[in-house]
C-alpha cells in the first residue's frame, strides 16, 4: 500500500488575515467612496440644477433682494398689524430650528389644557370682535415646532384686527387672503393652508410698512 502524501503546509497567519482583510477594506473604501461622496455630491448637484430654489432652503426674498425667511419654517408675528402664527413648542426661542419638537404632552395632562386655555385666551383678547370658536391651530404647535402654516380659518379670524390696526378694508385683506390659500397637494394630500411669512410680506408690500423685527430677526443670511 502506498504511503500517503504529507498535508501541504499551512500559509503563514498573516498571509491569511492580509488575504481576508484587503477585499473587505476594498469594499469599505469603494462603499464609503460612493455612498459619502459621489452620491450625495452628484444628488446636490442634480438637486441645484433641477430645483434651485428648493435646494438653497425655499428662501423668501423680499422686493430689495433680502432674504427674510424660508417657506419652510415659520417666524414670531407679534401686534395688530400682522398675521399671527400658530404656537411653537421649541423652547424659549419660537420656530428655532436647532430644536425642533413638539411638546410632548399627551391629551390629557393637565398642563396641554391649561397651555391651550391660555393661548385661547390669549387670541380672543388679541381678536375681541371674534365670537366663534377658535381654530385649533391657534392654540397648539406643530408636531416640529416649526410649521410656517395656519388654516385658512386662523388667517380669516385675525383680519378684522389687521385690517383696524391698519386702517385697511376687511374686503380688501379678504381678498389678499384668498390669493395666498394654498390648496391641498394634488388636490387630496392634506388641507389648505396660508404661509404666514408670505402672508405678511404680501401686507407689508400693501401698507408700505417695514415688517416687524422679530420677522427680519430670525430670517437666515443670504446663501
């Protein structure tokens, strides 16, 4: 019987880690390559060249060119003379971006009823000749805090106090009102709404009156 061949030698210990580890470090450098840079560059790129307004951050612009705001994130109205916004949940600074949230309070903790009690009382000492009931979105914040939105409703409550304050037809605020009501997307993906920021730099283009500071304030530098 012949005597079997000795088993080949085994390769040296790194030998066999080097041969594991190159194709796996190969894939995490060609991965990395794709998914950190060539994608999202090549994605900024195609998203600056098809949708340049949306890709900067949907900034607002007034007629000089300054920046005062973005459509997607709301700003403090404060006064008679301009549209309120809805509440903002994101600590002492309204609509900051740095900390968007909601409040985080359930329907029934105590402390949700009496917030809304107080903004409710709150609008209806802001919009004495309103009788109705109040609009839910004047009394709670956005799930972010940053929502730019209010209902047509909210919007509507609050012309009888712009238009006194600003000695202005109530006619003549209803119809700006109506050109900035929003429909729903497609016409079935959500409701209508007013973009409060817009809104106002429509007024303010109207009365010839600067907007107020906390509006020029919060706006972001121009890109």
């Amino acid at each position: 019987m012949p005597a079997s061949s000795p088993p080949p030698p085994r390769p040296p210990l790194a030998s066999t880690m080097l041969a594991q580890l190159r194709p796996a470090c190969t894939a995490l450098i060609a991965l990395t390559a794709i998914t950190g840079v060539l994608y999202p560059v090549g994605m900024t790129l195609v998203a600056r060249a098809l949708f340049p307004r949306q890709a900067n951050g949907s900034l607002l612009r007034d007629p000089h060119g300054e920046v005062r705001g973005s459509l997607l994130i709301g700003q403090p109205f404060t006064g008679p003379r301009w549209f309120h916004s809805r509440p903002s949940a994101t600590g002492e600074t309204p609509y900051d971006p740095t900390a968007s949230g909601g409040s985080n309070l359930g329907p029934t903790n105590p402390a949700l009823a009496t917030l809304v009690a107080d903004r409710a009382a709150a609008v209806s000492k802001d919009n004495a000749t309103h009788t109705g009931t109040i609009p839910i979105d004047l009394v709670t914040a956005s799930g972010s805090g940053l929502d730019p939105h209010i209902s047509p409703a909210a919007a509507l409550l609050q012309v009888p106090r712009v238009a006194a304050a600003r000695g202005l037809a109530e006619q003549t605020l209803q119809g700006l009102l109506d050109r900035h009501v929003e429909p729903a997307v497609f016409g079935i993906l959500g409701c209508p709404r007013v973009n409060v920021l817009q809104l106002n730099l429509a007024l303010e283009s109207l009365s010839g009156v600067n907007a107020p500071g906390p509006s020029r304030a919060s706006a972001p530098p121009p890109p």
